[in-house]
C-alpha cells in the first residue's frame, strides 16, 4: 500500500467543521401603561441565547433580551419605565461546511458580533404602543472530529538547544543605518 509506504499517519483531531454568519433586525411592539409623549430612551439588556444543531447546514439559536423604554406622558410632565421580555429564535444557515467529519458528535459554539441594540424607538399613532427596532448578529462554528494525514519523518525529530544555530550577529549595512544621535533629536521636540 503505497500511503503506508509513504510514512503518512492519519491523526484523529477536533476542528471547525462548519461555520455561519447571520445580521438580523428585527421589529417590536411594546404596549406602554399610559399613551407617550416623547421616548426619552431605550436601552436593550439582559441577552440570553443558546445555540444547536438543527440540521446537516443549520444552527438555531435561541435567546431572549430585555427591552427597556424610557417615556414620558401627560404632556411630558411625568416619566414611566416600561419593560418587555423578547424571546426569538435565529436559524443561521452554515456557509461553510465540511463534509469529511467522522461522526454526529458536534459542539456548537456561538459568538455574538453585534449585541441587541436599539436602532430606533418610535411612538405610533395607535394609542399606547411603542415601536422598537432591534439589530443583532451572531456567528456560529460547528466543532467536530476529522482525520487528517501527516507525512513521517522516518529520521525522527532532532530537536537541538543550542543557541548557537540562531543568527544574532548584525551586518556592517545594518550597523550603518544607526543614527547615533538620535537621542539628541528626541530631546530637542
């Protein structure tokens, strides 16, 4: 058999197997205790997510995050926070995919690129309800075991601790561009 011939050795390892990318916005309805003046501010906290396997090309991540309003009404005479639970759930669709994985044992890792952020926060005209649009981005990698093959070295490896195989010695060229009055320029600014 010419791979065994050849002194290959196949390796069994942990690798990205597959990975994907996904940018949503996303649009919600928050009902207010009283009709709003003015939106005063918005702050989005409290992202939760969790991300598997949904099939052979997909990740579904689920997650949840708080929406925060800041708002005032009564003709901008009082103030009044409101908070709204948001749940979703993002199928990012893998755009790289390695189909030489050994088995169906699979981590999933999730990482957040761009957190849940208010884009904007708007009043609508339909009485106590407040429009918010949300941005999120997640990138997702599929880890996996995969074989790879690795060429032997029949001599072995010869590891030697010697300084004196690195080459520390400074050519004349080098030592002619030294400007040995540099430290006096530096002083003068």
């Amino acid at each position: 058999m010419t791979y065994l011939d050849q002194e290959y050795r196949e390796i069994i390892t942990k690798a990205v197997c597959g990975k994907g990318r996904r940018f949503v916005e996303a649009t919600h309805s928050v009902s207010a205790s009283h009709k709003p003046s003015s939106i005063l501010g918005c702050w989005v906290i409290n992202h939760l997510y969790h991300a598997k396997k949904k099939s052979k090309d997909t990740v579904e991540v689920n997650g949840s995050y708080d929406i925060n309003i800041w708002y005032s009404y009564n003709d901008n005479t009082k103030t009044e926070v409101v908070t709204e639970r948001i749940t979703y759930c993002d199928n990012i669709k893998l755009s790289v995919k390695d189909d030489h994985c050994i088995n169906d044992d699979y981590d999933v890792v999730a990482k957040v690129l761009q957190q849940p952020n208010c884009l904007e926060c708007k009043i609508t005209n339909q009485g106590n309800k407040i429009v918010v649009e949300i941005e999120r981005e997640f990138l997702v990698q599929i880890i996996g075991d995969t074989k790879i093959s690795v060429k032997v070295n029949p001599d072995g490896f010869h590891h030697q601790d010697d300084d004196d195989d690195w080459d520390f010695d400074v050519s004349n060229d080098e030592l002619d561009e030294i400007n040995p009055d540099f430290l006096d320029e530096k002083e003068k600014d």
